[in-house]
C-alpha cells in the first residue's frame, strides 16, 4: 500500500479511467431493488434507473465505487456500517 501510494505521488500526470460497468447485473448481484441499492450507496434513484436503461453511463467517483463494490464489496460496507447506513435488508452479493 505503501509503495501504490508513493508511486501516485511520484506520477501525478496519470489519470485513473476505470472501464465501464453493467450496472444492472450489479445491483441484481447484490439482490437489492434499484430502490435499496441506490438507497443504500448514496445513489440518486433516477441517475441508477439512467444507467440500467443505458441512456447514461456512470463516470467520476461514482465510476469508481460500482468498481469497489463490484470488487470488494466488504470494503463499502465497512465503510458505510459506522454510518448506520446499511440495515438488516443488506444481502451480502457473494
């Protein structure tokens, strides 16, 4: 970790692009309604039915936390726990 982060600060012209996400196959992973899943990761309810249909695709920081949660889901939750923000809805995607 230590050495990722020495190495951003040694390179600070490269820009993170993350590739693209199917968001919908996703939210379905973690059994959640659009409803919940936007609810529950800070999402705007009509910006994530935007990227299901695909008239929009998620970029910026929210890019990057499908790719987190797609990843390593346990790291968002631990996050968001402190917060309460996660009830006992929450299905855990594995």
């Amino acid at each position: 970790m230590i050495r990722l982060l020495a190495q951003v600060r040694r390179n600070r012209t490269a820009r993170y692009i993350p590739a693209p996400i199917d968001v919908a196959s996703l939210r379905k992973r973690f059994g959640m309604t659009q409803r919940l899943f936007a609810g529950r990761f800070g999402l705007a309810l009509p910006t994530l039915r935007l990227w299901v249909r695909g008239d929009r695709k998620p970029r910026g920081a929210a890019l990057v936390l499908l790719h987190v949660l797609a990843r390593n889901p346990r790291a968002v939750i631990s996050a968001l726990r402190p917060c309460g923000n996660l009830g006992p809805a929450y299905r855990s995607p594995t």
